[in-house]
C-alpha cells in the first residue's frame, strides 16, 4: 500500500483572532489575509501582521494583494514575519518580482480562469511558464472584481499535464472540495486547496466571518480525498 497524498490547506480571507485559531485548530498548513482595500475582507498591514502573530510554527501566512505598490508590498510582507505573497491583479513577472525583494519573499500568482466552456480557451501551460518563478499558481474564477466570488470555474477543462504547483480556489466548498481533488490531483506537481467563502458564516454581511464547524468539515473533507488515492 502506498501513501496517501497529502492536499496543502489555506483558508484565506481572515479577520478575527477566533477564526485563525479555528483554522489552525482543523489542521489548515496556511491562512490568508486581504491586503487589497475594496475587499470586504481586506484588513490592514497592522492587522495581517498581528493576526499572523498568533500562528504556530509550520502554519504560513499569506498576504494578497490586487495591483499593489511594490514598496507597500514588501512593506507588508515584512511585517507578518514569514508570510508570502498572493498576486490577484495584472502584475506582470517582472512586477511580481520587483514586490517581493527580488527573492527576498516567495509568492503565488492567481490564474484568473474564465467561467463556463470560455476556461477551455485559458492557456494555463503558458501562464505557469510565464510565471515560473512563483512558488504556485493558483487557479481562481474570473469574476467581477477580484477574488472572493465563492464561484467555480470547470475544473475539467483544464490542461492535462501542467509543470506547477497548483492551488485550485473559486467556489469551494465541504461538499465539492473532494470533487476538484479528484480531477485535478494528476494533472500537476502538487495539489493544494484554497477556501474563503465557502467557509463563512451564512447570511449578508458575513463576509470575513468564517465558521468553525465548516473549516473542519472542509478540512475533513480534503483528507477523506486523499484517503481514497491511497492503494
């Protein structure tokens, strides 16, 4: 029998100290603060940097920006001490680079695929090779704005074989999280997933607010899926 693979878990769009305890509590390897001010998530650098204080070793923090000023950028990142970044904008790979040092922090870029029969036409081969200095990608819906959307593009419509690292993200949830594992765990390096409203707390005006009991349920969810690659 071999080893089950183990699919890496961020739940991001953090604001309140109980919900990365709850996050860290489920088992979740990282969690995700919004530094991009429209977003109803967003919180400050202050903020990112004292909630990502109360992380354990091994637990990473994760700071997204949206078209971001480089200097802001490695402002930010300096102080959530070993946070990454998560680009959501236009930045281009050289703009990547320049906000992250160079080399001095990693970071992810977000692939922002089209929904419906439209993500067939998204070269993601080409964008990891474009971007193939980012430590992943992460595969996010194209939707009005930037991230967030709690929508899911086709997982099935993308390529075969991708020489990257993927985190897949957009409209997951408990329940289809297992789904998007199963598709996508062969078609790259390694699979990691990324949740934010798929976890909140129901009703409007919670955006931000996650649920405890759905975070272990998420959590519980991907290692089920991963059980069952196991032989």
């Amino acid at each position: 029998m071999t080893a089950a693979p183990r699919t890496r878990i961020k739940i991001c769009g953090l604001t309140r100290e109980a919900d990365v305890d709850a996050a860290v509590e489920a088992g979740a390897d990282a969690v995700g603060f919004v530094r991009y001010a429209a977003s109803p998530r967003a919180v400050t650098a202050e903020r990112a940097a004292q909630l990502a204080s109360r992380l354990p070793p091994f637990v990473t923090p994760v700071l997204l920006f949206v078209n971001e000023n480089a200097l802001d950028v490695i402002a930010s990142l300096a102080r959530a001490k070993g946070s990454i970044a998560q680009f959501h904008g236009e930045e281009t790979p050289e703009q990547c680079e320049q906000a992250t040092g160079p080399g001095r922090f990693r970071y992810m870029r977000a692939a922002r695929i089209p929904l419906g029969a439209a993500g067939a036409g998204f070269d993601l081969v080409k964008y990891a090779s474009d971007y193939s200095h980012a430590q992943a990608i992460l595969l996010d819906a194209h939707v009005e704005g930037y991230g967030g959307g709690g929508k899911a593009f086709d997982w099935s419509l993308l390529p075969p074989a991708v020489d990257a690292h993927l985190v897949l993200s957009g409209g997951l949830t408990p329940a289809n999280v297992s789904d998007g594992i199963r598709i996508l765990r062969t078609r790259c390096k390694t699979l990691s997933v990324d949740v934010s409203s798929g976890v909140e707390i129901d009703g409007p005006g919670n955006k931000g607010l996650k649920d405890a009991e759905k975070i272990r349920q998420f959590v519980a969810a991907v290692r089920a899926a991963d059980a069952s690659f196991s032989s």
